[in-house]
C-alpha cells in the first residue's frame, strides 16, 4: 500500500511540474538595483563569529545533542534543499552519504523526491520516521 501512495504521489508531482507557467513572472531590474545598492557587504569569515558564544566555537564543540526529530522539519528540508540531502544531514546519517547526496545532486532528483514522499507518507501522515533517523543507507527507504 505504501509503494502505491509513493507511485501515485511522485505520478502527481510529475503532472503538476509539467503545468508550470513562467511566462506570468518578469524581474524589474530597477528594483534589483536599488536592492544591491542598498546591501551591507559581508564576508564569509564574519558569519563564522556569530557561533562562539561563551569562549566555545559551536562550529568545533564535540557536545552531543539528543533531541526529538520532527518529521515536519525533516519534511520541509527535503521540500527545499532535497537535492543537497539536508534533510539527511538533520536526521542523521554518515558523512558519505550526505556527500554522495551533493555530488550526485540527490539522485539527480530521483533519490531526494522519493525521499519527500516516503518522509510525507510515514512521517507526516504516519507519524514515524524513526526507520529513517541515524540512517546510513543512500536510499533511506531501503533496509
């Protein structure tokens, strides 16, 4: 029954990309100008300040966090950055895999959209996603 709800929900998905329009859009250059006029420039180093709190570097602390993992969130990552697998990296997985993930764009799409809906379907909708935290297989919905 799951493999049917994920056939159908990715059939779906497929027909509702193919209806996109763009030809109601447009970019108002001047607008994008007075955007980049008006921007604070930053540098890359500066953001990395903003993690010390206390003397500690929050980038380079070994302290563990054992927290609840929300199916919402993992469901929202995947939605928006699939295709980088921070929706793996949140619920735990191996260097490797979130790797792959990045190199291979998330399956070249295939991977991260199944993911959405197995993560729709069983964490959403089921309410457990517990076969998928500290999972360290490329397809997560595989044993």
């Amino acid at each position: 029954m799951r493999n049917i709800l994920l056939l159908l929900g990715f059939n779906l998905f497929l027909l509702f990309s193919s209806f996109a329009n763009t030809s109601n859009y447009y970019v108002n250059d001047e607008n994008v100008d007075a955007l980049f006029t008006n921007a604070t420039e930053t540098n890359l180093f500066s953001v990395f300040d903003k993690f010390d709190v206390d003397g500690v570097n929050l980038l380079n602390s070994s302290v563990e966090v054992n927290e609840e993992k929300s199916a919402v969130v993992a469901t929202i990552l995947c939605y928006f950055l699939g295709p980088l697998g921070v929706h793996r990296y949140y619920l735990g997985t191996t260097k490797k895999v979130f790797i792959t993930y990045i190199c291979t764009f998330g399956g070249l799409g295939c991977v991260y959209a199944v993911d959405f809906w197995v993560l729709l379907i069983d964490g959403m909708i089921g309410g457990n996603i517990n076969d998928y935290i500290n999972n360290n297989n490329f397809l997560m919905w595989t044993d």
